[in-house]
C-alpha cells in the first residue's frame, strides 16, 4: 500500500486525496455492522438440539424489558416450526440473551462466560435509516457455508412488521437457514417473473404456489394495486410494476426459502418439487439444488436422526456484560532472548496498556518460565498512571523453560482473588513448546475464561490454538521479521468482545521498514472526522533512538514524545481529538528496523468510527483460504476502498493480496463493503499471519450499495376476501458517497494453520475458480450476448488459458451432462486477466432454436496444466419473436368519421386508448 520512501523529509508533499473534501458521507441504506475482529460461534448441536446460541441486544437499543420476552416469544414459537421442517430433527435447546452494560442490573442477570457482542450469533439492533426493519442475515461464504449473524430489530422483534414479513417465528426459521446451512432465497427482488416456455412465471418455490399477478403502483408511502400485469410484446414479460401475489389458501407445502408467511408452507423444497428454472439465489448459488439438498449435505443432518418424541421448549439465560477482566500471560523463558523477543513483547505490552485496553477495565500480569510469577494483582485502569504502574511490571529478564499451564493457573488465581473467572479474559503469549499443555485443557474449559493466544516465532506450541478455539478467543501469530510490526498489530487487535465500538482502539497505520546511513521513513497518515480521540503515535527502534517528526495537518510539529530507551520505543499521544486530516511522519534513522504504528477512538459516541473486520476461512491443502474484508461506517458499507491483505508465512515469506468488491471469484456480492480473495500462495505448513491494509480516497459521487442478499421477503401484497390489498413499498437501498473518502486503517486478520502443504517445489493443484456472474441477454432472434468476470489461472490469480461454453435446452441435462453438451465456437475467445470483464457473443442456429424455446448456458475456465473450474452459475435466454400486427393495405380507403361513443375508427380508437391513459397517469401522479 504504502511505498518505501527513504528520502530526506517533506512533510508538505501535495496528497491525492485532499482533505477539503473530505466529510463524512450521507447513508441512506439498510446494511448493519460487523463490529470488531469476527469470532467463532459457541453453537453445538447435542442430541437435535441446538444449545449455546447467542442473542444479544446491541449497545445502541433502549432498555425494554418488553424486548427481553420478544425474544424468548419467538424463539420459543419457531422452535417446534423449524423441528416440523427438518423432519423432525432439529430444535432451539437453550438460547443465552446478552444484555447491555447500560440496562439496570437486575439479579436474573448473571455475568457471561464465553458469549459476546463478537460471537452473538443474532444482533438485536436499531437501523439506519429508522424504520427499516428488514431481517437479515450476513453471509459472505459460499453454498453451505455457515453465515456469521442474523439481524433483528425491536420493531420486527415487537410485532409491528407483521404485514411486511409475516409471523415472527416463521421467519427467524427462514434466517436460520441462511445461517446454519448455507442456503438463499428462492424469490428474486430483482426480476420478479421469467420466461418457461414462452409464457412469464412468476419467481417462486415451488412452482405449485398459486398467485394473481397484479400491477403494484406506488407513490410516496403507500401502493395500491392497478389492475393485472400486461405483457411486454417486445420482451414476452410483463411490463414493469408487476407483481406476484400468493393465494390465500394453498395446498402447497414448500418453500420456507420463497415466503414463509404462506400458512401451508411449513417445509423447505426438496429435490422433487424444486423449481430449478427460477432465476434466483439458490439456484445460481447452489448449481440449482434444492434447499433441502443443501441441508442435508451439512454436517448438522449428518449427526442427527429424526426424533421420536417432541422437543422441549427451549430454555434461556439473561446474562449482562461489566467491566473488562483481563490478565496478562507473558512467557520470559530462555528462548525469548533469541530475535530480541522479549524487549518486542514489552513494546507490543506496551500498546496494550497504553491505549488497546478500555478505560475501566481491571488487568493483572502473570509471567511464567518453568513456573509462573505474579507481576501485578489486578488492577482498574482510571488514569495514565495506573496504566503506568502495570508496564513497569513487565518483565526484564528471560531465563528458564517453559511451562504454559503453569502461567493459566497462576491468571485464574489473580482473578479469582477479586472477581469469577467467567467472562475474564486472558492474553497468553509464547514463543515455546510446552509437552504438558494438554494437562490443564480441562481447567480451561471449566474456567469460563477466554483465551487470545498469540504464538511468536517457529517453534511456538503447536497446540497453542486449541486454547482459543475451545474458549471463543483470538488466534495471533507474529514471526521474527521486525519490519513487518506484527506483534504490535496482534496486540492492537485485543479490543473487548462486548465494549462499544466507540470505546474500541482503532488502528490507522502499521509500518516497519530498515533504514540504512541515516536513511528516512516519511509518510502521512490519515485522521478523518470519525476519529481522533486518544490518537497515539508509537514507534520502535532496534539499536538507537531515532530522529522523529510528526506534523498536524496545519504543519505544526508535535511535540512532547516520550522515550523508553530501554524498551526500545517512543509514544506521542495527542491532546484532545486530532484535527482530522493529514498526520506528516518523518524518522531518521541507520542500520536498523524501524517500525510506526497509529492508534485513534471514535471522536463521538453518535457517529460510527470507519471499521475494518477481517474474516478468513481456511480448510486443508490444496483448498484455498478466503480472505475478506469487512469495511463499514456504522450501518454502512464503505464501496471503492484500495484494501490489501498481507499474508506472512512461518517462513517469513509475505504475500500481497488485492481484496476485490467486484462480485466474482471469492467475492459473493458486488458493492456490499465486502472485499474477498482467495490465497493460494502456500509455501510450508505451519502458522499464517493476516494484516488488513485499507486505504479511501478515490470512489464515485454516487455508488449505490448492493442490498443485503440473504433478507425474509418483504411481502409485496395480500388477498383479503377476495380483494388485492398493497403493502408501502419496500425501503430501497440508497446510498450517497463523497467524491473523496479519505480514511486509512490497519487490522489483524489473527492467524490460520496450513496443513497438508507438500514439499517444493509445489505441483499446481489449483484451478480457476468457479465463474458466478455468467449473464446471458438475445438481440433479435438469434444472437446471444454472455458477460461474466475473468477467472485466473489458480483461483482468481493469473489468467485462464480457454474457455468451454456449453447450451443446452434442459437446464437439469446441462447440469449433469456438462461435457456432452451442445459446445459453442469460442474461436478466438482468448482469456483476459483475472477480474476483467469478458464479453462474447455467437449466434443461434433458427431452425433448431424455434419460437419459445428456453436455451440454458454455461462456462468452464481451463488453465494451463489444463485443471478445469467448476460448471458456472447457468444463465437463459428465452428465444421470443413477437407477433406480428397485421398490415394496412395500401389502397385501402378510411371509412366515414364516426365519433359516436361507441365508433370503431382506428383515429378515435387511439384517441380513446390516449384518454384512458392520461387518466391512469393522473392517478399515478396524484392528479386525481
């Protein structure tokens, strides 16, 4: 992101992205936020039952006790629903409700233990902008993969949007299945209706469902309905406004996935009732299988037989989060005199204490060799000082073995001393293997406590993760390559699990670099308007103090860093807010490693500080891993940001991913904030680091944001004794964003561990990646146009070396019988580089290809060790050739004028057509 620049300082350099524009931008849109570094879910599924689901209410929600029962009524209601439309295998057990700090105490409240705001599993909060109360849940994976939240409001919660979504119950069973199992939706905001056969059918599951298409007109807040849908002659659909409402009464059973308001749907669709022709998500996610497919590939189903009897209601804890607990677990054996560990360790500490750690919270310090030592009891942070005393109890020496469980032991016992270790937190860093780690494993679970592990060098324990995956912690590594600043980026992302993102330590800038003959490290660093708040300059040297400069954006140099020469670092900590703008650096140093990192809070409580939320999914080699990237204000996506992932192996070999918002390859939605790749660069199993680089500063004046995918239907309108009854229209996305957003932020993305990685050289095991934008559209009669975005060569890296498209008139033949379908010419379509735009066009042969025929096509990418991708996402075109109208004969004479009211002259006919139009435009207009 940034380049080395080692050249004689020039804090005033002009900038590209100037600060005179920069503001913050105008949201009107409906997404929500994904605060802090995502953790795992605590859900486990015992004996059809799923117990350890968090629901929590979100900081920003009003104390309602009312909400409380809200949440129990529905969760209570949807159970025995979800355990009817599983085959009776799976039901809500035991449901944990988190309660804000700033709700009154009450004693039901008891004090969690692994839950958090991080790993809730539903978000009860308020939206923007008020009175969108859309359900939803966030999924960024693929089909079948486990989504990372639902989203509530407490209006939805209440009962107000009953008309809009239907029964509460119904539609957090809708939810759960695209958070469970991985599936989509089987209705289509976008394109309501399809061609079958030349005949438009409404988008739905199954087709059995029976409806009116009804014109839907809306002005303002309201819809009414406007008679039925007339078809497009051009096109064969119906026109625009056209809208499918449900019968009242059905006989259908399926699907839960189209509209779970239908009170005879109580089931998902299976393979036999599947509507594979429908141009929605789960067709073009899940190569056209059923829901239930889906859900019976998942592990869950996997481990489950249908029960016997009926479940028991499920059962709920109120629990409400207090102050941070956290103790300090630091290793000072021999081995962290090697690669100057330990003095790195007391830096990143340092940042800790200094500013990751919350106001308020109570911390205490255990240090351990081949025993454990209590450095500081805890203690509550209130002021600088008492920061102060607790990194003057880090460790100076290192000496001894290693003895991990040893250092646990001691933590509970300096937190029991004042406070339940559930809930606490512990922070383990070591750089060892300990044979004994095992032995205390059981403690661990008991204890309640969470555990972030951070492993530093090659020969950290290789069960190190195992604490934090068994307790909902963080999983850190930092190798010994100084520039990279990693164990300060690992310790700057130790924000609480359950603070408010206001309260949350923000880092702008990490960056190390090894100067030489008094060489300078100049670069700016950007302080936009949502932060400024305790802003923190650190710096770290290797051998000798540096020359340093830091100017505001006004060019006035700062003053007042403080040195710790025996640490090794320096801070500057700015007064009040920051003014936002440009922060000029320049450090002067020679032969040694310098490294700059910069921490901010929110300015204001009321406005969202820019957050960057990494995710990675890894599996074994040769999978990939995905890397995303969540980037938000608040409630709203950030679009057009420059984000880079860089990704260190313990070889020490860094990576520089691009992560893309482009709706191809690893990323599932275009324009959703949402920036993905897929890693493939592996050189040796063993510990990966993750590092989010964000940078804004270049977008469009308007960017409209892609609505969130996986929502309930929003029930366009109902049947009511046999009248068409409208609902207002569906909140649209909108969203206005500055010309130049300017803002820069730096985030862990935590560690993974590759497994199965074979001996280099590494043979190409990877393919192209699976193409899932195909589009296909017919000019004419017969010329097909295709777009679909570039894969790579392995994954979404390189270029592809040719493509094969296929058609075919059966869409399920086409699927299951890729290769011996119909193949198209792709003479002279040559591959382009991996995320361009490819566009192709061939023409159908017309006396094969008749009038109403629905043609289903498909692609598959090849790369030069001729590895194919998966079959792409099917896209159809229907041929339609409309009517013809009959001509007039040229010699023909027009008949007499007659302007009687019932006269048959085509002049007055078209007349009569313009008057009836112009009145139903005055309705549309509110004119009458």
């Amino acid at each position: 992101m940034w380049s080395k620049d080692t050249s004689t300082p020039n804090p005033f350099q002009r900038e590209s992205c100037r600060m005179g524009s920069m503001k913050i931008p105008v949201f009107l849109l409906t997404l929500h936020l994904l605060q802090g570094v995502l953790s795992e879910s605590l859900i486990q599924l015992n004996n059809n039952g799923y117990e350890g689901i968090v629901v929590a209410i979100d900081h920003d929600v009003p104390e309602d006790e009312a909400l409380i029962q809200h949440i129990k009524n529905m969760v209570t209601q949807a159970s025995p629903y979800l355990f009817e439309a599983t085959g009776k295998r799976f039901y809500f057990k035991n449901v944990a409700i988190l309660i804000p700090e700033s709700w009154k105490a009450k004693p039901e409240y008891t004090r969690p233990k692994l839950e958090t705001f991080k790993n809730a599993d539903v978000l009860v909060s308020t939206t923007s902008p008020l009175g969108n109360d859309e359900p939803y849940t966030e999924h960024i994976g693929a089909c079948g993969e486990k989504g990372i939240r639902i989203h509530l409001t407490p209006d939805f919660l209440a009962g107000k949007k009953l008309t809009q979504y239907g029964p509460q119950d119904r539609t957090f069973v809708h939810e759960w299945a695209h958070f469970r199992w991985g599936v989509f939706n089987e209705y289509n905001n976008d394109k309501k209706f399809y061609l079958s056969k030349g005949k438009p059918q409404a988008v739905r599951c199954s087709a059995a469902i029976t409806g009116k298409n009804q014109v839907r007109r809306c002005q303002g807040g309201s819809c009414i309905t406007n008679g039925k849908c007339v078809i497009d002659r051009v096109t064969g659909l119906y026109k625009d406004n056209c809208v499918f409402i449900p019968d009242p009464h059905q006989n259908e059973k399926a699907s839960i996935m189209f509209n779970q308001n239908i009170n005879s749907v109580v089931e998902f669709c299976t393979e036999k009732n599947h509507n594979q022709e429908a141009p929605n998500e789960q067709n073009q996610r899940c190569n056209l299988r059923s829901t239930w497919e889906v859900i019976q590939e998942s592990e869950d189903f996997k481990q489950t037989t249908p029960m016997t009897a009926q479940p028991p209601a499920p059962t709920f804890s109120l629990l409400q989060t207090g102050q941070r607990i956290v103790c300090l677990v630091l290793d000072k054996s021999g081995s962290m005199v090697n690669d100057d560990r330990l003095n790195r360790m007391n830096q990143a500490s340092r940042l800790f204490l200094l500013q990751t750690v919350e106001q308020g919270s109570w911390v205490g310090m255990v240090t351990f060799d081949s025993a454990a030592y209590v450095q500081s009891e805890l203690k509550q942070l209130n002021s600088g000082a008492d920061r102060n005393l607790l990194i003057n109890s880090l460790p100076k020496v290192a000496v001894g073995g290693t003895s991990i469980c040893s250092g646990l032991r001691t933590a509970f016992t300096v937190i029991k001393k004042k406070y339940t270790t559930d809930g606490s937190e512990i922070v383990l860093l070591t750089d060892g293997e300990d044979s004994t780690i095992s032995s205390c494993f059981d403690l661990v679970k008991q204890s309640g406590a969470i555990i972030h592990t951070v492993a530093l060098g090659p020969s950290a324990a290789k069960e190190l993760e195992q604490l934090s995956q068994m307790t909902g912690g963080q999983q850190m590594y930092s190798s010994d390559q100084i520039q990279n600043n990693g164990l300060v980026d690992a310790f700057a992302a130790l924000s609480s699990g359950n603070a408010a993102i206001a309260q949350h330590s923000i880092q702008l800038e990490s960056r190390g670099v090894n100067l030489q003959n008094n060489q300078w490290m100049n670069g700016s660093v950007i302080v936009d308007s949502s932060v400024g708040k305790d802003t923190l300059f650190l710096i770290t040297w290797t051998t000798h103090p540096p020359t340093m400069f830091v100017w505001d954006p006004s060019g006035v140099e700062q003053n007042g860093f403080i040195l710790d020469t025996t640490t090794k670092v320096a801070y500057l900590q700015v007064p009040g807010t920051a003014k936002a703008g440009f922060w000029k650096y320049s450090i002067q140093a020679s032969s040694q490693t310098l490294t700059l990192t910069v921490t901010s809070r929110a300015a204001s409580a009321t406005l969202p500080p820019i957050t960057v939320t990494p995710v990675v999914k890894a599996g074994k080699f040769p999978s990939p891993v995905t890397v995303y990237a969540s980037i938000r204000q608040g409630a709203s996506p950030i679009l057009r940001a420059s984000v880079t992932a860089l990704i260190e192996s313990v070889n020490g070999k860094t990576i520089t991913l691009e992560l893309l918002d482009n709706g191809a390859g690893a990323d599932a939605t275009k324009n959703d904030g949402v920036y993905s790749r897929f890693f493939t660069a592996f050189d040796a199993n063993g510990r990966y680091s993750i590092k989010i680089w964000a940078l804004g500063g270049v977008t469009s004046d308007r960017q409209r944001a892609a609505p969130p995918k996986n929502t309930a239907m929003y029930i366009d309108g109902w049947i009511e004794d046999g009248e068409v009854k409208m609902n207002p229209p569906r909140a649209e996305t909108s969203y206005v964003q500055d010309k130049q957003l300017c803002f820069s932020r730096t985030s862990s993305g935590g560690s993974f561990v590759a497994t199965n990685v074979p001996a280099a050289p590494i043979p190409d095991l990877f393919p192209p990646c699976q193409i899932t934008d195909l589009k296909a559209s017919i000019q004419g009669q017969n010329l097909v146009n295709l777009t679909w975005t570039a894969p790579g060569d392995d994954y979404d890296h390189g270029r592809a070396s040719n493509y094969i498209v296929r058609m075919s008139t059966s869409i399920v033949d086409l699927r299951n019988n890729f290769n011996s379908s119909l193949q198209v010419n792709t003479t002279g379509l040559i591959p382009k580089e991996v995320s361009s735009e490819e566009i192709f066009e061939f023409e159908l042969e017309s006396d094969v290809f008749g009038n109403g025929t629905d043609i289903y096509i498909a692609i598959q990418a090849v790369d030069k060790s001729n590895l194919k991708s998966e079959i792409s996402n099917i896209a159809r075109v229907s041929v339609f050739i409309p009517a013809q109208e009959p001509p007039i004969p040229e010699d023909s004479t027009p008949p007499s004028p007659d302007i009687s009211v019932n006269s048959t002259i085509p002049g007055i006919h078209v007349l009569k057509i313009m008057w009836k139009w112009l009145g139903e435009m005055q309705v549309t207009l509110g004119l009458h």
